[in-house]
C-alpha cells in the first residue's frame, strides 16, 4: 500500500514493541525515516537493529 509517506519523518514512541513497534515497521517500509523512543532499552535496541536490517534510516 502507498500511503504517500516517502522522504517524511516520523517520531514513534512506545516503538520497542507492541502496536508501537509495528507502527515503526510499517513507517519505515512505506519509506518514512523513523525516530523511535521508548522506556526498555533493551527491546527497543532489538527494534533499531531490525529497522537497520531493513535499510530503514
């Protein structure tokens, strides 16, 4: 789906997982660069990486 949404930024909180998370997905896959900030460390790492892994920025 196009949501016409390339070359936009987009800031996702609550993004390490969840609804947050697959909002950053899904963001990211439409060509959004995507800022994402959460309370657990950890998990939210685990989001960066696989958004990395995806070529998103």
């Amino acid at each position: 789906m196009d949501l016409g949404l390339t070359g936009k930024v987009a800031l996702v909180t609550g993004a390490s997982r969840g609804i947050g998370r697959a909002i950053a997905t899904t963001l990211a896959a439409e060509g959004c660069a995507v800022a994402i900030c959460a309370r657990g460390a950890d998990d939210l790492e685990a989001t960066a990486t696989e958004l990395r892994a995806t070529g998103a920025t």
